[in-house]
C-alpha cells in the first residue's frame, strides 16, 4: 500500500520537527494520513460557514472545538483576550452582522504540520463586508490576517485545541507568532539516510498519488508565508524552489536571487497580503503542473481602509525532489479582461 | 441548513449513477479506490454515506477549482465549463432557475466570461460531505475586479454555492450547482460604525 509506504516515510521526518506552541512534552508526535490533512482542511473550512452564520445560536462554531479549547483574539485590547468553555465560544458566533447566507471569513493557505499530540497549522484569513444581494457598491474588505493553529484529534474527529487571530501587519518584524513551521517536506518521497541531491527528480508515471497532491498543496500554501513573513532573508522562499527554478516576472532564477527578490518585497511577521484560490494540478509524464489564483490585498491598518493592490493567476511547474515537491518554474499572469491573449 | 435539504432533492436522480460507478477511481490507483469510513468532521455523523477516499476529495476540490477558470476564461467557446457538469448537471442562479444541458451551459460561460487572462470568481471555504449518493459540498466566492480599464480594483460581490457531485465515468461533475449572494441581514448602525 502506497499509503502505508507514505507512513513509514513521515514517521522518520517528524522526528525531526520541533514545535514552539505550548504542547505536553510526554505527548507524541503522531502520523498525519492524506485523510487527516483533508479533514484538518475540512475543519478550518468550516469555521467561515459556523461563525458567519452563527449556526444552532452559535453551537456550531463551539462544536468545532475540542473540550477546554480557546479562541484567542489578539488583536482585542492591549494584550488579546482569551475566550474558553462552551458557552463563551458560542457567544463569539452571536449578535452582530450574521445569517444563513452571509460569508465574511474567507480562509485560505492552509498549511498543517504533524506535532505533538496532533497537528499545527496556520491559515490566511481575510473578512469581508460583502454587500446584501450581491451589490458590489458596499463590499470592501474589513480586516484579516492570520490564525495560528493548534488541532486535536478526537473520538468526534479533528477540532481546534486553540486557535490564535493576529492581525495583519506590516513594517519591522514584530514578536513572531507561535506554531512557527518546519520547511516543507516530502509526505511521499523517502528521505533516504544519506544527503540526496537536490538536482535530481523523482520520476513520476503520469499520475499522482493523493500524497502527491497533498504535498503540493502545501507547498503552494507555504509561498505566501514565505514571501509575506520572510523571517529568514528569503531562505523559506527561496527554498520552495528547485536550485534551478525559474520565477517570472521579473524573470529571476536560482535560489540565491529568489532570496534577494522576496527579502526586496514588502514583509513583516504578521503580514498577510497575498491570498491564494483555485489551485488545479495536472500530473504530467516528469511531473506535475498547476495554477492558482492570486489577490494581494492591502489590508488597512490604523483604521485606514484596504484596498486591492494586485491580482492574476500563476502558472506552475512542479518537480518532486528527494526533498519533496517544489515549484520548478512559477510564472504570475496579471489579471486583465477583454480578448487579447497573455 | 440548505445543503441538507439540497442533499434529500438530489437523491432520486443521483443514486443510480453514484451506485454504478463508486468503485472505479478516475486515476486507477487502485490501492486508494476502496471506500473507507470518514469520521464526520462536524460532529454530526453524515446521514448516509458510502465514504469518500482522500482522492475522491482531492479530485471533487480538483472539479471546484477548475470552475473558476472556466467560467472566467470562457475556454474552448463555453465547453470546458459545460463539461465540468453531469449530462444532466445544471446552475442554478439566486432564483433557483437552472441552466441544464451542455449547449445551454456552454453559452452561459460564453455571456459571463470576461477574458483569456481574468481572475473574478476567487472560491475557498470549500466543505465536502459524503452522501449515500456521492457527496454535497458548499464554499465561499468572492467575486473581485481587477485589472478592468482604469477602474480601481474592487469587490464586486460574492457569496457562497451549494453544490451536488456526482462521479460519472469521466471523473467528479457537478449534479447541481446554485449560488446564494451573500446577505448579512440588518445591522445595528452603532456597530457597524464601531468596527
């Protein structure tokens, strides 16, 4: 079983990943299946719909948390606050500008680590004011930023144990936020004991395993983290990459350039711009292909409204690597409408 | 919730569909083709189910994002977004008023697309619940303008849909697809000034 070779293969890699969030030292760091990343997913997908609809009087948002889990809003007053027990996670989903079809907490750029006693994660998350009916006149962008994860697997399936909100700012980095990530790794390639060359690739038979795609997803759901946080230079960044990957525009290659182009990008720890949807991949004869959408919203900060800076599509190539899968070439298409070709 | 009472109408039409064809894996891994129990995320066991495998989500989220792209480009005169449907797979607009047949949802695309290199239709949240005839799902768009001329990028609106799957010989396809705008009710004016 594919599955099960996949399972070997993780359970060495997580020996090495260190998590910095609050964790029992004694709990261990278990296995992450492709079903658990997808209900991982399904979990951080629900919350927009439970606390946006304010569902069973708010029960539906409390559900999503194990017993003794918390909320933390740290961007409410000076030091954050803290909400934990039933009751007063359902009150976070009542009152206020909610119904069975409003949508405001638009998530996206799931990354999810094994650790121990469960899982981590981290997700973008813009809110929106979507005007009634559809009408664009009144629709904006209120605020957004980032959750910080930390998931627990229950004999219900996945909950939050604690979810973290940080507004998104920019300018100098700041006290960076827990759950900090280890770089991304193969779920589905053995590592090998001795160090692979990172040239080489993995053929590939024309189709892709579901590890396959899991694996590439968050490897795409790590680049904006990469680019908008970059606590490191553009080491993260430039490390999504093969050595001889190709990014355009501007056309920049190799790692060491990559570095230099991410780190020349507005950044700061708690920064979120560049939001991601839509993510097709096509397994290929050497690999695999995808595309995403991209919009790089300017969130307003100090009161000061947001606004839309960019938006478009990238093309990708992906190669998989003794390291995992990277992005061989990533092209970004600006959106434009009428008939000419790109 | 909607999705449910979406779920009790599809039942009829899909269960043959879904029956003949749930052992076959549209990418022939075989040792990822055997339906297997999903513990419910939400808590609340599904209904019914006979069990998505993790390529049967991975493939339903493949089907939810090409959308974006068919509808946006208007590929190949309207047919890549017709065929992202069943034969008998229909949108249905606010209203509930269905466009069905492949002709009918090509030229649909074709009215809406609005070029090879737009980005409008931004879709995430994507939730997928097995049924006993396939699976349901629902997710958030954000429709945003960008790039149009020498108008400011902006929202232009957005939503959410409710979505039947169906998986058909060729792979996952919509049964039935219906967007719900976004409405927030009334809001107290002294909050919305807070925020």
């Amino acid at each position: 079983m594919r599955i099960a070779i996949a399972i070997a293969a993780l359970s060495v890699l997580v020996v090495g990943f260190s998590g910095t969030s609050a964790q029992q030292p004694t709990s261990p760091t278990p296995v992450l299946t492709a079903l658990d990343y997808l209900e991982i997913e399904q979990l951080v997908y629900r919350y927009g719909y439970a606390l946006d609809t304010g569902a069973d009087n708010g029960s539906g948002y409390a559900d999503l948390y194990a017993d003794d889990a918390t909320f933390t809003g740290t961007n409410q007053g000076p030091s954050g606050r803290t909400y934990q027990g039933r009751e007063r996670l359902a009150a976070l989903a009542r009152g206020g500008k909610r119904g069975p079809n409003f949508m405001s907490h638009w998530v996206t750029n799931v990354v999810i680590e094994p650790a121990p006693g469960g899982a981590i994660g981290k997700t973008y998350v813009g809110i929106f004011d979507i005007g009634n009916g559809g009408n664009g006149a009144k629709s904006r962008v209120d605020h957004g930023g980032l959750y910080n994860d930390v998931y627990v697997k229950t004999p219900q399936g996945w909950r939050f144990k604690s979810r973290s909100f940080f507004e998104s700012t920019s300018g100098a980095p700041v006290q960076p936020p827990p759950a900090m990530m280890a770089p991304p790794r193969a779920l589905s390639a053995s590592p090998g004991p001795q160090s692979p060359n990172p040239e080489s690739r993995i053929p590939n038979p024309g189709r892709l395993t579901a590890e396959d795609y899991i694996e590439i997803q968050q490897l795409v759901a790590r680049y904006p983290y990469a680019l908008d946080q970059n606590p490191d230079e553009g080491l993260s960044y430039a490390n999504l990459f093969t050595p001889d990957a190709v990014f355009r525009q501007p056309r920049t290659e190799g790692r060491q350039n990559l570095a230099t182009m991410a780190s020349r990008a507005p950044h700061g720890a708690k920064y979120t711009r560049h939001f991601l949807a839509n993510h097709v991949i096509e397994a290929t004869t050497d690999g695999a292909v995808g595309k995403q959408y991209l919009v790089a919203v300017d969130i307003g900060e100090s009161g000061q409204p947001s606004s839309i800076f960019l938006g478009g599509h990238y093309e990708d190539v992906y190669a998989k690597t003794p390291e995992g899968w990277r992005f061989n070439t990533r092209t970004f298409i600006a959106s434009a409408t009428g008939t000419e070709a790109k | 919730m909607n999705v449910r009472s979406t779920r009790v109408v599809s039942i009829i039409g899909v269960a043959v569909l879904a029956l003949a064809w749930s052992a076959h894996a549209v990418s022939g891994q075989a040792d990822s083709a055997s339906p297997r129990p999903l513990a419910s995320v939400a808590g609340k066991p599904a209904a019914s189910f006979a069990g998505l495998t993790p390529l049967d989500y991975i493939e339903i989220k493949q089907l939810v994002s090409r959308y974006a792209y068919a509808v946006d480009t208007g590929a190949d005169n309207g047919n890549v977004y017709a065929s992202l449907f069943a034969p008998d797979g229909a949108f249905a607009d606010r209203m509930g008023r269905e466009t069905k047949g492949r002709e009918a949802l090509a030229a649909l695309a074709r009215r809406n697309t609005r070029g090879p290199q737009s980005a409008f239709h931004f879709i995430v949240n994507h939730v997928i619940e097995p049924t006993s005839e396939g699976a349901v799902g629902k997710e958030y768009l954000v429709q945003l303008r960008i790039g149009e001329g020498e108008r400011p990028n902006d929202i232009f609106g957005g939503g959410h849909y409710e979505d039947v799957y169906v998986k058909t010989p060729d792979g996952w396809r919509f049964k039935r697809r219906q967007f719900m705008p976004s409405e927030g009710g009334p809001r107290p004016r002294q909050e919305a000034e807070a925020r």
